[in-house]
C-alpha cells in the first residue's frame, strides 16, 4: 500500500525517491514507481507483425494502386501486380494476428494455411544468423524433429514476422518452456 494516497499496488511493485536537481528553483523529488522481478508470467504470450509497418505497407499497396491509373498498358501490368502483392501481404498481416503465440501448453503459428499448434515436449527453439549480399539477418527457427529420421515441423520466422527481435523472442520462449524432464 502506498501510504501517501492509500492506492493499493501489485506485490512486485517498489517505490524509490528520485531527486531531481539543477536549478534551485525547480529542484524536486519524485517517488517513481518499478518493478522488482523481470520473469515472465504464466499466461499467454503473443508476437505480430507491428500495426505501423502493416499501415506503411497497405498504403505502398494503395500508392501503387492508383498509379496504374497514369501507366501505360505494360505500367499498368507490372504496378498492377505489384500494388495486389503488397496489398495481399498487408491483408495476410492483419488477418494472420497473432502470428506467434507461447502459453502453458506449447506454442501456436499461424500461417495462411491456418494454425498449427507445437506442443512443448520435442520443441527446439534456435535463431539463425545468416549472410547475404552484405546484409545480416536473424531468424527464430521452432523445430520438432526428434532426430534425422523424423520429418517433424520446422517453423521460420523473421523479425517483421514477430514485430520484434527473434533473440528477445528466442530468450522468452525459453524462459516460457516448461522444465525438461
């Protein structure tokens, strides 16, 4: 309970005094609230593409769509086909939320064929840094293959695909998978 207003706070919440200064004048001290544990908690946890780059692409796809108003016929094929490429790609991130989603009993993607859930038992989380033309990129891989002679599921994901780092995701899958037994 804070007792200077009586609100009534989680557990896991702390207060510090922070004392600002610089000027005399507007010199204060603050009780600024934080948290002391950083664990995750059980329950749901979600990864989508972020809602501003679906916005940037479904507007790219629309730009595109009213140039081929301008074009000429061989113009108008080729923006044609690119404006109904970003604009599916735009859809398939709106629609396909949330593309990764971790809870108590396994992991669940959805891609356009629909979703596909990976119990946590046989689940091998692992990013993959490659190289090309000068460009580093990461990539979250879920695999259930149990050895070489099983086919099992592989998963790659990319980072527009989770809106965030695929380490930072990686470390919380990690984090969220029950013990080994």
């Amino acid at each position: 309970m804070d007792t200077a207003s009586g609100d009534v706070y989680p557990s896991d919440l702390r207060f510090t005094r922070v004392a600002v200064t610089g000027c005399s004048q507007f010199a204060t001290e603050w009780t600024v609230p934080f948290r002391l544990t950083v664990r995750w908690q059980a329950g749901d946890v979600q990864w989508s593409p972020r809602r501003a780059e679906t916005g940037a692409l479904a507007a790219v796809g629309l730009g595109l769509a009213l140039a081929v108003v301008v074009l000429d016929a061989p113009g108008r094929i080729l923006v044609g086909a690119a404006a109904l490429l970003v604009l599916v790609l735009a859809t398939r991130d709106l629609v396909g939320r949330p593309r990764l989603a971790a809870g108590p009993d396994g992991v669940e993607v959805r891609t356009l064929a629909g979703r596909r859930h990976l119990p946590w038992a046989g689940l091998r989380v692992h990013v993959r840094v490659s190289r090309r033309l000068g460009v580093r990129s990461r990539t979250l891989e879920l695999d259930t293959a149990a050895g070489p002679d099983d086919e099992g599921v592989l998963v790659v994901l990319g980072r527009r695909d989770l809106g965030a780092d695929p380490d930072e995701v990686a470390r919380a899958l990690r984090a969220l998978a029950p013990p080994a037994a």
